[in-house]
C-alpha cells in the first residue's frame, strides 16, 4: 500500500494502491483531507474574535470543569471514533462496540479475524495485506481505507485510519487502530460552512450568549441595529446594552429560555444607541442551543429593529379611527331623501367627534329645483345654510369669513356681513373669500383662525376652518365648514381627506335626492308607451299575462315579458326585472326587451341568449350605450353617461329569465339569470318550484349561465313572475313563494288562465305600491301525432324523390292540396343541398299548426349561405328560390349539426303565400 498524498481526493476503486508504508523514522502522516474543527464550541468562533488564551497553570487550577465527563462543545459530540487493536498474528485481538457501529461488524464476527478478510474489498486485498505486514514491522500509517458494511446506506464507505505499532505484555509486536467515518467529516465542515454563512450573511440581527449570559458572538446585522462595532460586543452583557430596567428584563428572559428551553419571540426592547438621543424599539427573539449530544450551551436569538414599525401602528391606529367615522358616516348619512335631513345628519357624525362646529349651506337653485343653478361658474351663487351645529356655543358663530347677504349689503368696509349666518337665511360669499375659492376650484382649504383682537363673532375662539365644497359627480351642490377652537390640535392633511370625505358622502346623498325628484318628474313621458302589449298568441300554448306598475300614477318602470316566436312553432316566453325605477329603468327595459327580441331570432340556446344579454346590460352605461373596448372598457367608462349626468350602473343590472317551449317533444329548455324561479302545476299535482340554476344577473358579468330541460305534459301550468309579486316589506320571500304556490293550486271552478291570473292577483297582495308586478302564465297544449310528420332518410341520390313523396302524401292526408306542389319543390331543394353540403343521415319534419313548418336535419356544421346566381350559372338558385317561394325560411345549429326550415301559410290563413309563377321569373 502507499500513501495518499495529503489534500487529494482519493476515488474508492485507487485506494489500494495508495496505501503503502513509510519509514521507521517519520512520524505520520496523513493522506486524507482533515477538516479543521472548533475546540470549544459548535458556532465558529470569528477571525476578529479570538477565543482566550487560558495558560496551563490555569487549566490545572480548573480540574474539576477539565476532569468533568462530557465537557462542553467537544469534538467527539459530532463525530464517532472507533477504535480495534491487532494481535502480532496481524488479526483482530480487540474490538470496539464504536468499531461494531462504524464497520458493521460485530464483536463475535470481528476478534480473530482477518481485517483485510473482514472489511477491505477483494481486489484491494493483495495491497492491504503487505500494509499490515509493514504495520507489523512497526511503521505508523495514517490513510483511507475502504471498508464493507452491509449496515450502511450504500453497503461500503471511508474510513480514515491512524494505526500506531504497539507491543505486547510479551514484546511481541501489535498495532492499536483508530477510524473515523469521512462522511462524518466532511458533512460536519459543511455544517460548519453553512452555520458561517447564515450567522455571518443574514439579514437578521443574529447574536450568542453563553452559559454565563454573556455574549459569545454576534453578526454585523446586529452591529448595526444596536449601533457598536462587532468586536465590542465579546463578553458583554444585558447590562452593558440597555437601561437598567429593560436589562433585567432581557437578562431574566435569557436565564428563563437558558433554564427551560422554551423559545420566546418578539419580545419588546426599548432603548437608545450610542450617538443618537431618540427611543428605539426592537423585537427580541430567544432559543436555546444544544449541543451534538443534547447539552446547552448556550442562547442563541435574533433581533429587528421594529421602531418604523410602531410608528406605522400609531399611523394605523390614526387611520382606523377616522375609518370608524366614515363607516357611522355611511350608516347615518342619507337615511333619507330629504336634504335637510341629510344635511343634519352630516353635522351629527361630525361634531364632536371630528370638530367643534359646523355647517352645511346649500345652493340655493338646488333646493327650488333649477337644473343648474346660476353662479355656479365662480361660486358667487346663492346659498342657504340649512344646517348648524356645536358643541362650545348655543347659537350659530362666524367662521372668520365675511359674507353678503342676499340683499347684497354688507356691514363692514368690503361689503361683508358681520353676524353669524342663522339656519335658513340665504346669502352669497364674496368672490376672493376662501370658501368662494373652494366652491369655485371645489377643492377644500384651511382658514387659520383670527387673533384675539377681533370680534368674538368674526371667528376669534376658532384654532382653524376647513372648507369643504361638497362634490358629487362632478358636481358642486354647496359647502361644509368645519371648526376647532383653541386649545385643539389644528387640522392637518388627514383630516382634510377625511372632512372631503365626509362632505362627499353626504353630497352624493343629497344629488340622489335631487335626482331622484328629475327622474319622478321625466318618468311621466313614457306613460304606457312601453308597457308590455295584450295578450299573444302561440303554437301549442295557452297564454295570459298581467302587468301592474308600482307607480299607478306613471305606469312606468323596470319590468317586462314577453312572448316570441321560434322557427319549428317553438316558442320563447321571457320575463325580466331592470334594477331600479322611472325612467332610467324603463329605458333600459326597452332596450333589453329589444335585445332579446333580436336575439331570439337568431335560434341561440337559452343560455347563449342569456350571455349575450350580460355584454349588452354590460354596455348600456358606457357612453352612447356602446360596448366598445369590452368589458372592462364599457365598466371603466359607466360612472358618466353621455349627456355628463351622474352614475348610471345601478338602473343598468337586471334579472331576467328565459325558456324555450317545443310543442312537438312537449320539452322546455330554461335559463335563469338571478331571477326568481318559475313555478309549475302538473294536472293533479301542487304547484312547485323548479329547480332552474339561479345565475347572476344581468351585466354584472363574469359567470357562465347553466340551463335545464324539462319535459312537460299536455296542461300543465308554468308562470313566470318578477319579484315584485311574492316580495315586499311585510313578508319575507320565502312567504311570499309559498303564498304563490298556493295561489296556484285553483279550485276546479277556475277553468280559463285569464281567471287564473285573476284568482293570483286577487289572493295575494299586489297593492303595496314597492315594485312593478309582471306575471305571465303559459298552458301547455302541445302539437298532436297527427300534425307532426317525420322521416329518416339515408344519404343517397333517391332520398330527394323520396321526401317529394312523402311531403306529398302528408300534405294530402292533411287536406293541403294547395301546397303539394310548393311544398314538393321546397322539399326538394333543402334535401339536395343536404345532400351536397351536409353529413350523415337526413331528417324530413313537417309541422301543422297555424301555419306548415318543413324541416331538413342533417350532421353537417356549415350553415348554408343564400348568394345570388349569374345568367350563366346551372346551379345556386336553391336557397334564393326558398327564399322567394316561403313565408320565411333560416337555419339554426343543433347538438349534433344543423336544421333548415321554410314555412308556409296555410290556404285559409289570413296571409297568403307569394306567387309561385312570378317568384320563379323573378330569378331571371
């Protein structure tokens, strides 16, 4: 064996042939890296903190703590020694149970053995037996030797191992071996490393007391937050860093964690650092540290400075107060729509929590109803003080700024008035004065108070005003002053905001007010020019409605339903509720009955209908009522409307919901969006509610709309209703649910729907006056088997002659001779381009009702296009020919492809189909 050059790495499949021994006369050395490990203590100790130097004599004066049986911080906490001797035969005589540990070898497998046979690989063998033989001439050796136990992770690891020669009790010669795990080793110098890193690089104020509680060791963080140099800090103690009483609380805190274990964070400092006079604060967090094998030695924590922190609480505190105001402003401003009132009720949250005195003045051509009330340009208008109120004198103050009566004089040299403005009395504020500015600029001022030389009346007891114009939507509608005399904390940036704040509160309160009463008046516009029309008719239904305004005396607002027919005699029945009243929400209506119309029309599924009607709710509050820019565009833009006016959102949310009735497959399709559930009365069956997914309502957006089918059997009754019907200030909505159903279920003297609807209204309470009342009422009826005719048709060429016979002997059966001819034709084409342009099998339907409903399904997703054919072209006349020879004709998607459809009126409707001759012409 030879020896491993000292710092190098050594691979295991080398080490035989690094091992090798040395002369008798060199002491030993090593061919493995050793890491460097601290003697006293697990934390390392700093380059710039050197570990004292004890002498021998004071070593020898301490035997006690030298001789004790564990000293502190020991090497041999971390890593395991083993150690086995060998015999002058060159086997194992003794063996450690730190060997049995390390090698995995017991001591039974072990003494007597070969340790070449016992725990060095085969083909390191033949090298290691001629090392033992030099160890047994008595040459030390010092190297790394590999060894197999089937005990550890990876069955085999290093050893490091110092072998010193020894003798006998009979002379003969013997070795004594120590080893050491290098895994052991190197995993604690990582240890060391990364202990070194965090101490050295944190960001937190890291620092180690001892046993005695005096410091070991602390980071530059600390330094810093404490606000000494690093090196000055050794050996210190609580003492020599806090006052007196702030010591003996930390100092007892240590002694507790030091005694316990038990951590303890944040706990609260308070002191100074050298050059600098001001109260700091820091945070303290304590735990102990043991040792490897489990023993304190010590307390180790952390420190942040937290001085930043506490003042931000203070700031916070600051700011939840003032937030506790504005929240019992919100929940006592506008209680009413009296201005008034609203008026009295800003004062009242004001004083005295937040001032002294106050007062509200209002202009004048706002409370007697002008649009724009005159002066408002320069905030030389008219205004009446309709509110006082204080809590350091019984009557109205000045406030320290002149004013002009409304006859415009004045009792000082500038035209000012002298005494205090009386609640009620209407004046004007000249055109340089500080609340002239703040109504002309709308943004708020602070008026310091007058010296005491001057009259009490002119504000002499007052420490500061704040001027508030009270703004709402853009819009100036009057002014708050608020005071505080002397001896208060004048008004600083936080309380202008929250006085703007306030003001504003109550300023929106009072332009709904003003609102309100514009939009009571513009409602009587409308009249009935949009109430919903009589009652409509349908294929397969029965129907009746019913529609009662809130308002008697405008019949106007936000509800509606309505009654639309679909392509194949089905039929849409819709029902909806604009949030809101007057005018706004019977615009609104208008514009979503026509939306849904339109959308109807285009055979969308109900909830695809439901959808589209969200973005149009959505864009209804933009300018121009335009979606432009998407949603979040039209939603950014709806604070204003196009005319300036104020906030529109709230009039443009609705609920609405909306089924599809087939009277061939007696199936109803319903989506809901936030409305009330529609109820059903199966013959013989109690009324209930169906279970439909309630949805959001309209234009709030966001949510996809879920819809249901139902199948519903000839009679039974199906209403739909707005809330307006079973909700109202008396009764809950679950009452008023429950009222309905039982409205519903009709004595047998109750036959027509018309007495029907009657009977509902009558039985509940439909004259409270809070809300429009819409209720339409559908039976259904259903198309019998013999209106319906239906076919499949495979995929061929002779399926077009086919549907021509079949169309004709249904129509024949039917009576409809009339139209064998145009139907055959119709048929004929729809089939071909099927045919052509489709997929998969094809389905002939033909429907008899009011009028006759051809149908042509087939799997293909194309929608056909109708375009017009040259002189020249043999083909492209099929769909312009539909077009000319039907009463109308489209096509619509399906689950599973697409349908095709024209309609017919019949012989002895009151329309009568085109002419089938001039039709064809007409293409040429």
């Amino acid at each position: 064996m030879s020896e491993k050059p000292a710092g190098a790495d050594m691979p295991e499949e080398a080490v035989g042939s690094q091992m090798s021994p040395k002369s008798r006369t060199s002491s030993s050395s090593r061919s493995s890296i050793t890491p460097a490990l601290p003697s006293s203590s697990l934390v390392p100790t700093s380059p710039s903190l050197p570990v004292p130097y004890r002498s021998p004599e004071s070593s020898l004066s301490s035997a006690p703590s030298v001789w004790q049986s564990s000293p502190p911080g020991s090497i041999y906490d971390y890593i395991r020694v083993a150690s086995f001797s060998l015999g002058p035969d060159g086997r194992i005589a003794q063996w450690s149970r730190r060997a049995t540990e390390l090698l995995g070898l017991s001591h039974e497998e072990a003494i007597g053995k070969d340790p070449v046979e016992a725990f060095v690989p085969p083909e390191l063998r033949e090298a290691s037996r001629r090392t033992v033989a030099d160890i047994l001439d008595g040459r030390e050796w010092t190297g790394l030797v590999p060894y197999h136990n089937p005990q550890a992770p990876q069955a085999h690891g290093i050893a490091e191992v110092y072998v010193m020669p020894a003798e006998t009790e009979h002379g003969e010669r013997s070795a004594l071996c120590i080893a050491v795990d290098v895994t052991a080793l190197r995993g604690l110098e990582t240890d060391l490393a990364a202990s070194q890193a965090v101490f050295g690089q944190s960001p937190l104020g890291f620092f180690l007391f001892g046993t005695d509680l005096r410091m070991l060791r602390v980071n530059e963080r600390f330094a810093t937050v404490f606000g000494r140099p690093a090196e000055t800090y050794r050996g210190a103690s609580a003492y020599d860093l806090l006052p007196r009483g702030e010591a003996d609380r930390l100092a007892a805190a240590l002694r507790q964690v030091l005694d316990s274990g038990q951590s303890l964070t944040d706990m609260p400092i308070v002191g100074t650092v050298p050059g600098n006079p001001e109260r700091r604060r820091w945070s303290i967090s304590l735990y102990r540290l043991h040792s490897g094998s489990g023993r304190p030695i010590g307390v180790a924590g952390l420190a942040t400075d937290v001085t930043g922190r506490r003042r931000a609480e203070q700031e916070a505190a600051g700011v939840r107060r003032n937030l506790a105001l504005l929240n019992e402003a919100g929940a006592r401003i506008g209680t009413s729509l009296d201005l008034e009132t609203t008026a009295r009720e800003l004062l009242d949250v004001a004083v005295p929590q937040f001032c002294d005195l106050a007062s509200v003045d209002l202009y004048q051509g706002l409370l007697v109803g002008d649009e724009t009330p005159p002066g408002l340009a320069d905030g030389s208008a008219e205004l009446r003080r309709v509110a006082f109120a204080s809590a350091v004198s019984a009557g109205p103050v000045g406030f320290g700024d002149s004013y002009l009566s409304s006859g415009g004089a004045g009792g000082d040299g500038a035209g000012g008035a002298t005494k205090p403005v009386q609640v009620g009395e209407v004046h004007r504020y000249p055109f340089n004065s500080p609340s002239a500015v703040a109504l002309r600029t709308a943004r708020a001022r602070v008026v310091p108070g007058r010296d005491g030389g001057e009259s009490l009346e002119m504000g002499t007891m007052l420490q500061s005003t704040l001027v508030v114009p009270m703004v709402a939507r853009d819009t100036v509608v009057g002014l708050a002053q608020f005071s505080r005399t002397k001896g208060s904390e004048p008004f600083g940036e936080r309380d202008t905001a929250l006085a703007v704040e306030l003001a504003a509160r109550a300023a929106v309160s009072i332009d709904n007010a003003r609102l309100y009463r514009r939009e009571h008046e513009r409602a009587l516009i409308l009249q009935r020019s949009l109430l919903p029309p009589g009652d409509p008719e349908a294929a397969g239904l029965d129907i009746a409605c019913r529609y009662l305004p809130g308002n008697a005396a405008t019949e106007v607002g936000g509800d509606w339903f309505d009654v639309i027919e679909l392509p194949g005699h089905r039929t849409a029945l819709v029902v909806g509720d604009v949030m809101g009243r007057g005018l706004r929400a019977a615009v609104a209506m208008g514009e979503l009955r026509t939306a849904v119309r339109t959308l109807a029309l285009l055979d969308l599924e109900p909830a695809e209908v439901l959808s589209a009607l969200d973005e149009i709710a959505s864009g209804l509050g933009a300018p121009g009522g335009s979606n432009s820019g998407g949603r979040a565009g039209s939603r950014a833009r709806r604070g204003k409307a196009a005319d300036g006016s104020s906030d529109l959102a709230e009039v443009y949310l609705a609920t609405c919901v909306y089924a599809v009735y087939d009277p061939v497959t007696r199936r109803c399709t319903f989506a809901n969006a936030g409305h009330p559930p529609p109820v059903l009365v199966e013959p013989g069956e109690s009324a209930l509610l169906m279970e439909v997914p309630p949805g959001m309502p309209l234009g709030v957006g966001g949510e996809p709309f879920e819809e249901i089918e139902v199948e519903l059997p000839d009679g039974a009754l199906l209403a739909l209703y707005t809330d307006g019907l079973v909700e109202s200030r008396d009764h809950t909505l679950d009452e008023g649910l429950q009222a309905l159903r039982a409205s519903l279920n009709t004595p047998d003297s109750v036959v027509s729907l018309e007495d029907v609807c009657d009977h509902v209204l009558s039985t509940l309470d439909t004259h409270h006056g809070e809300d429009d009342i819409a209720l339409l009422m559908a039976r259904m009826q259903g198309l019998s088997a013999a209106s319906v005719g239906d076919w499949q048709l495979p995929s061929e060429p002779k399926s077009v002659g086919r549907a021509r016979e079949l169309a004709r002997q249904q129509l024949e059966s039917w009576g409809m001779d009339e139209l064998v001819d145009t139907t055959e034709l119709l048929v004929s084409e729809l089939v071909t381009n099927a045919l052509r342009y489709g997929e998969g099998e094809i389905r002939l339907r033909l429907l008899l009702d009011r009028t006759l409903v051809c149908e042509v399904w087939d799997s293909g997703l194309v929608q056909p296009r109708r375009r017009r054919a040259r002189d020249t072209d043999e083909g492209g006349r099929g769909l312009q020919l539909v077009g000319l020879l039907s009463a109308g004709w489209g096509s619509r998607r399906t689950p599973h492809g697409k349908t095709v459809w024209f309609e017919l009126a019949l012989p002895n409707g009151q329309s009568s189909g085109p002419d089938s001759v001039e039709a064809l012409l007409s293409m040429w």
